[in-house]
C-alpha cells in the first residue's frame, strides 16, 4: 500500500484566493472510492496502490486547467512500504505509542 502526500498549486489565475480549486480538488477526490483521502491544509493524502494512487494525482491534477488554471504546479511525496502493511492510521499510530 502507498501513501502519498501531494500539492496542487494553480498558477495564472485571476485570483490569489485558492479555495474555490481546493473546493473543486475535493469533488474530484470524492469520485474515487477506492482510495483514501485526507485533506490538509497545506496538501492531501492519499493512500491505496501506487498504481491507482498516481491515477488518482493525475485525474487532480487536471482540474485546475478545467476551472481556468493557465499553469499547474503539482509536488508529490510517495512512501511506499512493501515490506509490512501500511496505512496513514498505523503510521500515526506507531508515533502515538512512542508518546507514551
């Protein structure tokens, strides 16, 4: 399972106010059942197969140019860990218990 950390940053846009493309993000991010999501405020998690997992930031990406966007700048983070199950709850977790 991978889970991936990206940010979608529009460029050439009338505004400085980013909340209507997060908002837009979002809805496309909901259309895929099949991964999980959790937005933040500075990017997005995703977790699931690497291979729907970049689909899913391909498909994101997009949106932007469809809303206006002249340009899109996307970063991604990938840890895919093959070794034992992973999952963004068990990763927080194992810092959780170290806390303790």
């Amino acid at each position: 399972m991978a889970i991936a950390e990206f940010t979608i940053i529009p460029i050439g846009t009338a505004t400085t106010s980013l909340s209507s493309y997060v908002a837009d993000l979002h809805k496309e991010l909901e259309k895929h059942t099949d991964i999980t999501f959790q937005m933040t405020p500075m990017g997005t998690i995703l977790e699931g197969s690497l291979d729907r997992v970049l689909a899913v930031i391909r498909a994101v990406h997009e949106v932007p140019f469809t809303n206006g966007a002249e340009r899109v700048s996307t970063s991604i983070k990938i840890d895919d860990r093959r070794d034992k199950p992973a999952s963004m709850q068990q990763k927080m977790q194992s810092v959780t218990d170290k806390l303790k």
